[in-house]
C-alpha cells in the first residue's frame, strides 16, 4: 500500500506569490489533477506519475480534459478540480439561489451571530422602475428598527437569563440570541458574505443555471464568477450560458398554473403537515436492516418482517442503535425510508432549513399573505405592534413593486416573511436534521418546526425513529430505551 498527497487547497495569493518569487512561466493549474486521475483507468502508470506527465505538459492536460469531459461525456472527471471562492456583498435573497447547488460547501456570514450595518443591495430591476428611493427609504426604516430592536432586546436577554449572563463567557452567545430575534426586521436585500467550495462541474452548472435566472444580481454573479475562474481551469468549463430550458421552463411553468390559480383556496395554513411517509415503514425499514445484514432476498427479508412481532421488531431496532452516540450518523438502511412534509416558515427558518442539503427542498416565493414570523422576545418587550407597523409599510412596498417588476419585490421582504416549502427527506436524514435542529442550543424558530416534525414522522413509524432527537435530549432518550447501559 502507498498512500501519497496528491494536493491540496491553499490561498490564491499565495500560489500566485510563490508563482512571482520563482519566476515559473507554467499554468499552476487544477486541470493537471483531472487529466491525470482520467487517465487512471486506461493507462498502466501509476497515478504519480500520471500527475508528472500532466504537470509537465499543461497543454495536452488540458487537451486530454476537453476531450474526456466534452467529447466522451465523462463528466466526473471535472469534480477532481475545486475551487475555494470568497463572494463579498450578496443580497440574502441570492443566497438561496446560490446555495440551492447541493454538492457545494457554503460558510455564509450569520445574522444571528454578527450584528449587521446598514448595507444593502439596491436591485437594478427597482432602479430601472423609478422606485429606488422609495426602496431605499423602506430598507432604511428597517435597518433603523432592527438596530433599535437590538438595543432593547440585548438588556432583556441578559435579564432573563441572569445566571448564563454572571459568566462573561456567555456574553457573545446571549448577545446573539439578541440579535437572532432583532434580524426578522431586516430585509432580503440585506448584504452578506460568504465562502464557497466548489468543484468545476458544479461551477459550470452554477454559472449556466444563475445567469439564467430574471434577476439581474444573479446574472453579474454569475458573470463574475466566471471571470474570476475562466483562465485557471479552462478546459474543464465550457457551457456557461443559459440554456433555453433553464430560462423559460420556470417561466412557462408559471403561465401555465395561472390557470389555476383563480380556483378557490384549498392550500393548508399549517406550519408543518406530514403529506406522505413511505407506507409501513417501519416494516420497510427492518425489511433492509435484515437485508444488509442476512444474505437473504429483499422479497424474504419483507415477508419476515411483516411476520415480526411488536417485539421482535423492536429488538431488531434496538439492535441497531445500541451502541449508538449523540455524534453517530444513524444506518444508511434508514434512507429507504421517506417522508414528505409541507412547511410553512420564515425567512430566518429557511435560511437555516436550506443548509439540510441532502434533502429535497422545493419552494415557493415568499408570500405576504401567509403573514409573517414574530420572535416572542419581541412581543416580549412590547415591540409587536412597531413591529407590525414596519411590516404594513413593507408590504406595501413590496406590492407597488410587484406591479411594476415581480420578481424583484421579494428584496424588500424581510426575514419574518414567510413562504411554503415542500420538503422530501428519508428516516435517515430527519435523524440528522433532528440532532442540530431540535437541540435547545439550536434557534427557536427551527428548533420548533424541526420539533412538530419529528412528532408528526413518529407517529408513523415510531421503531425507525426510534432514538430520533436532539443532542441535548439524547442521554435521556438513551436511558429510557436501554435503561441497563
């Protein structure tokens, strides 16, 4: 066995340093990476020296790439090559688009951790509308009371939890709760930050796919991005320009539904509702632990355990996590077993819930009609109704808006706007997001949808859900089910 690092990430700056001070004329590039492990398969070298040959010729690196990734449709060979991207100045509204690319790594700048200033981003579709002062006065009246929401929601936090507030230690986690609860004022269009870790496939299909979309934000990222990555890796990134199923599907999808639209309301208001789970999923779910596990067929393995007794199945279930841990990731026979759930939230709640990547998230446009999220601390110290003031005014604005450019009134909404969501993830997943999201320590607002969820999913199947909870419940959890440990 031989084990060699093959490369890793390292600032740009520095490559490009270290590239000056040698005097090096030759691309340092990642395309030598993708040309030498394509060839793994085909060549007898070994992989080392695949990488020599490639590092010494770039150009036929580079050639052998365009020809194994476009020509012979091996696409794969692209995701050897990452890239690390700092994006400075985004609206929070084309972060979503952005972060709906599931196989990329995102570290956004967080409105519960870091008190915001008074940046915005000023749409071109708003501008180009004649509405741009009145954009700007709205978001302006919205920064103003979420940094006065903060100033009396910090003192009150600290108050209600004197005995955290005696150890300075605690200071910056109360102080963030203050500022979680404040942020549901501020808007969509609110600036951010953030770092990407992307590899050159999915770059290519983010700078297709967002440059196909209507606002303008996301076609200048989508032609910086390119700019910015265009020379280091150019035979691994061809097709960048929108397609037309990319622009017009979304669009034609649209019309057609309008059809539809005009019908009496039948959408339910619930914040969470379980619409289907796979059926008898427990027995589903003990049908693949006895599969994985036997050496016996599925159709057998299905027929005993529908044949289980209550008994036998929950000590097929308790012999799966009994040496289970709060940071253990639960069996992958649990991904046989799905869920589907219709969620209405806030801004802030999705912009948390969207980070569950494996899952299938589809959602609709935010929507005023839905009403809007108010943290309790701010009804707390009495602040609801300025509250419901700023938001009269919002909405308002976001109506002269849609009238004039649809889809850019959604800048103005700000993160106590809701919007429905429909979600699909399997028994292993809801694990996962149960862990991080119904743990005290998580934000309210998650925390008690993640909570309604995995009430509504236990009770359908409650043995594959078995040790389901947050971290901080999960020795309790452990106790009651295995009491001799």
């Amino acid at each position: 066995m031989n084990i060699l690092l093959a490369g890793y990430n390292i600032d740009y700056d520095l490559i490009r340093e270290l590239q000056e001070k040698s005097g090096l004329k030759q691309d340092i590039t990642p395309e030598t990476i993708s040309a030498a492990y394509a060839r793994i398969s085909r060549s007898p070298k070994s992989v080392d020296e695949l990488r020599a040959d490639a590092v010494a010729y770039v150009d036929k690196a580079r050639k052998s790439n365009r020809n194994i990734v476009f020509e012979m449709g091996h696409s794969s060979v692209a995701e050897h090559a990452v890239f690390n991207i700092d994006i400075i100045g985004v609206s929070r509204l084309l972060v979503e688009e952005i972060e709906k690319f599931r196989l990329c790594s995102y570290t956004e700048k967080s409105q519960r951790y870091v008190l915001f200033d008074k940046d915005f981003v000023v749409p071109d579709e708003i501008a180009e509308a004649g509405l741009k002062n009145l954009f700007v006065e709205t978001v302006q009246m919205q920064n103003h009371f979420y940094h006065q929401l903060y100033d009396e929601l910090r003192p009150y936090v600290f108050e209600q939890n004197k005995e955290l507030a005696e150890n300075p230690a605690n200071k910056s986690m109360l102080e963030g709760w203050a500022k979680e609860d404040a942020r549901y004022a501020i808007s969509l269009a609110t600036e951010t930050q953030l770092g990407m870790t992307i590899n050159a496939r999915n770059l290519e299909l983010m700078l297709r796919r967002l440059s196909a979309l209507p606002l303008a934000e996301a076609r200048l990222f989508s032609e910086k991005l390119y700019a910015a990555t265009k020379d280091i890796a150019p035979s691994l990134i061809r097709y960048t320009q929108a397609t037309e199923y990319d622009r017009l599907t979304r669009q034609n999808l649209r019309e057609f539904c309008e059809g539809y639209t005009g019908k009496k309301e039948s959408r339910s208001s619930e914040a969470v509702r379980l619409v289907w789970a796979t059926p008898d999923a427990d027995i589903k779910a003990a049908a693949a632990l006895l599969f994985s596990s036997s050496g016996l067929g599925y159709d057998h393995c299905l027929r005993e355990a529908k044949r289980m007794s209550l008994r036998e199945a929950k000590a097929l279930f308790k012999t799966a996590f009994a040496h289970i841990q709060a940071y253990d990731t639960v069996l992958r026979e649990l991904e046989n077993i799905d869920l589907q759930f219709e969620l209405i939230m806030s801004a802030s709640c999705f912009a948390q819930l969207k980070r569950h990547r494996m899952a299938t998230i589809v959602s609709q446009d935010y929507d005023p009609a839905l009403g809007v999220t108010v943290p309790p601390a701010v009804r707390a110290i009495g602040r609801q109704k300025e509250f419901m003031m700023m938001i009269k005014k919002t909405n308002s604005v976001h109506e002269l808006i849609k009238q004039r450019n649809p889809g850019a009134a959604a800048y103005v909404l700000t993160n106590a706007h809701r919007k429905r969501v429909f979600m699909k993830l399997n028994a292993r997943e809801l694990y996962h997001l149960a862990r991080l999201r119904a743990d005290t320590h998580a934000q309210w607002d998650i925390r008690h949808l993640s909570e309604k969820m995995l009430k509504q999913a236990r009770k359908v199947m409650p043995q594959t859900l078995m040790m389901a909870c947050g971290k901080d419940g999960f020795a309790s959890q452990q106790k009651k089910i295995f009491p001799g440990m």
